[in-house]
C-alpha cells in the first residue's frame, strides 16, 4: 500500500471522529434542552419555608423519576439555601435559576414607586397567601427597574445561579376590576403612552363615555387574540404591551448581560395583552418563555379564573366567547406560542389544594401529552414541587 493510501484513510478516520464528536455534542445539547423544570417555592423574604436538606431529598426523589433539566428557586434572602442546594444541583447537571419577582412582590428588600389606574388611585391587591399580595409597581419607573437589579446583585449574585426567572412581569389583571387593567396611569407612563401614540385622558374619556362598551371585541383568534370594537381601546393595550414589556426587556438585557439565562412567567397567550404582555417583545429578550396555561388553578394567572373575572368586571361587554378550559383550549393556546422564536416550557400545575388547584393525575396526564403533541422541550412543573403529590409526578416517568 503506497503513503498516499494510508494518508487518505487518516484524513478519513479524522473526518468520522470529527462528525462523531459534532454529533455527539448535539445530542448532549439536546439532552441538556429537554426534561422538565421544577419549581421551589420558599415563601416570603425573611422566612424560608424549607431547609436545604429538605429541598435537595425532595428533588432527588423527584429526579429519580422523571429528568429535571433546571430548578426555578426563590425568593427567599437565605443565602445558604442556594448554595447547599446549588451545590446539589450543579453535581447532578442541572441548572439553578433564581425566582426573582419584578413588578410585585419586592416591597420587603426595596422601595418602589406603585403603579395606579388612570385616575390616579392605586388598584386593591388580591393576597392569596403571605407573602403573596399582588401588589404591583409601576413599569416606568427607571428606579423600580434598577431596584430589581440590585435586589440580584447584591443578595444573589455571588450564590451561584446560573440564570434568572423573571415573574411579575405585568401589570395587574381584571383581578382589581377595570382599574387593574387601566393601569399605570403615572405622569412617567402618561408620558410613555403618548410616545406610543396614545393620550390617556383620551382613553380616560372614552371607557368613561362607553362604560363596559369599552372592552367590546369583534371576535378572537388564536393567532391575534381579542380584536377591539373600539379603536381607542384596540390602541390603548397595544401600547401597553409595548410600554411594560420593553421595560422587562430592559431588565432582561441587564440581566443577561452577567452571563445569566433569562426566563419569563408569562400570562396564557389569550390574556396576555390585558397586563401589558407582548410575547413578541418579551420572547426576543428572553431565553425561555413559561406561559402559565393552568387549567385547573382558581386564583391568580388561571385561564378560567382569570377570563371568569373579566366577564365579572365588564358583564356589558359583546363578543367574548364561552371557551371551556378542555384540552382543545389548551392546544389553542399551545399554537399560538409557536411563532416566537425563544424556548418554550408551558406552566402546568401538578401541585394539588383542593380551593385552589384541584388537579388529578387525568388532568396532568392530558396535559403533559398535549405539551409533547406539539413537540415543545418540556413542560414547567408549576408552582411548587415541594408540595406536589408524589403521584402526580410518578405518572410523568412513563411519558
């Protein structure tokens, strides 16, 4: 055999290993991108409602059975417990991310400048439990945005999160009636809205002159929502959406900027423009989106619970479909997150409370089924992996 044969089957043998290697570096990126996230939900500020012990037992049980690719964690300021618990995680491969609420909820480590309604008056919270008052601040206010960043760096950045998990990220919903909606009114939003477009005393006038005519749709599709009857009102949210949404994505940036993944708790697609959510906005600065499609959740953020509150606050209004919240609703939702070009992990609950989330094992089967039909990464397991049923998460293994 001549030099020139062996020298070919070297360069051959180095063009196999090399596609080899490629190829085995795309399958770990894949794995690494797929599986589940959990959350772990530690109550308030000061007061931590788990041990690292107790957090790290839970999560190797539930690791066992079914692949956890991150752990969403927060917000509580013990520093220890991310540390113990990222040391954990970290061994095992998987990603620790801090849950960091944005507009809401951070009234204990900072103070910030409240959002209002259009006229001024800031709308009634609902408090769903300590630590949890859905109070929300305004989306304009530079100082709350940098408030956010210096909760990070000065009580997490050195406890080794690998990205960040933004929630709050909206105003309030139909759950403070229309003032919810309308809302912020501040002379630093007024004055936003009008680079945008849009005067507020117009849109103050109009809904006062319509009344519950004010929120009156022509219809709704998957791909574009509810579409306005009124054009000062179709005008109003669009704006809003664009108003909260870039001051999220001025977070995000920030944040990413220190090397950390960003995701998002967002409202379910069909919702989202009435709490200032653009998904075209925010998933352009996001890493991963988790659209909160919960079906069987009656407070904050559930689909029927908050569609049920709308009809309540502006019975008057023509044209809002009846949806049930079956699986065929959860699949439009599912298709209408497709376009956007970021990672998408849909928020299913698996946690169990019979007033509030009376999940069963058909109901998360269905989901999670529905989630891989349309072929999405994975799935978030919502809210609180400490306190879901174990049962809930055993039926995941076989999926």
């Amino acid at each position: 055999m001549t030099d020139t044969y062996f020298y070919f089957m070297k360069k051959i043998a180095l063009l196999i290993i090399g596609l080899m290697t490629i190829f085995s570096c795309q399958e770990l990126k894949e794995q690494q991108n797929s599986g589940y996230i959990v959350q772990v939900s530690l109550g308030s500020w000061h007061s931590p409602d788990y041990t690292a012990e107790q957090i790290i037992e839970r999560i190797d049980t539930v690791s066992k059975m079914i692949p956890i690719q991150k752990v969403i964690i927060g917000w509580s300021d013990n520093k220890d417990i991310y540390r113990q618990v990222g040391d954990y995680l970290h061994n095992k491969n998987i990603r620790m991310l801090l849950w960091l609420p944005v507009f809401a909820e951070t009234e204990e480590v900072c103070e910030n400048s409240p959002a209002v309604d259009l006229w001024g008056k800031v709308p009634a919270n609902y408090d769903l439990a300590a630590g949890e008052g859905f109070r929300f601040n305004c989306p304009s206010d530079p100082k709350n945005a940098a408030n956010v960043v210096a909760v990070y760096d000065s009580l997490f950045s050195d406890c080794g999160f690998d990205g960040v998990f933004l929630d709050r990220i909206r105003t309030q919903s139909f759950v403070s009636g229309v003032s919810g909606v309308l809302n912020c009114g501040c002379p630093l939003c007024v004055e936003r809205y009008a680079k945008e477009g849009v005067d507020i005393q117009t849109v103050k006038r109009e809904y006062e002159a319509k009344g519950d005519a004010f929120f009156s749709v022509k219809g709704y599709s998957t791909a574009d929502g509810f579409c306005f009857e009124n054009p000062v009102a179709a005008a109003y949210f669009k704006a809003k959406g664009h108003v909260v949404s870039n001051s999220v994505a001025a977070i995000a940036d920030s944040l990413r900027s220190r090397d950390l993944e960003v995701g998002m708790d967002l409202y379910a697609p069909f919702m989202a423009s009435f709490v200032g959510q653009d998904y075209s906005i925010l998933t352009a600065h996001a890493d991963f989106i988790k659209p909160m499609l919960y079906r069987q959740t009656f407070a904050p953020a559930g689909m029927g619970f908050e569609y049920d509150l709308l009809q309540r606050a502006v019975p008057n209004a023509k044209g809002y479909l009846k949806f049930r919240m079956d699986v065929a609703f959860l699949n439009s939702q599912l298709k209408a997150m497709k376009p956007y070009n970021c990672e998408k992990y849909p928020g299913i609950e698996v946690n169990y409370r019979a007033d509030i989330v009376p999940t069963s094992l058909e109901y998360i089967s269905e989901s999670i089924d529905a989630v891989k039909e349309h072929e999405f990464k994975g799935a978030v397991l919502s809210w609180n992996i400490m306190e879901a049923p174990l049962n809930h998460i055993k039926i995941l293994s076989d999926k």
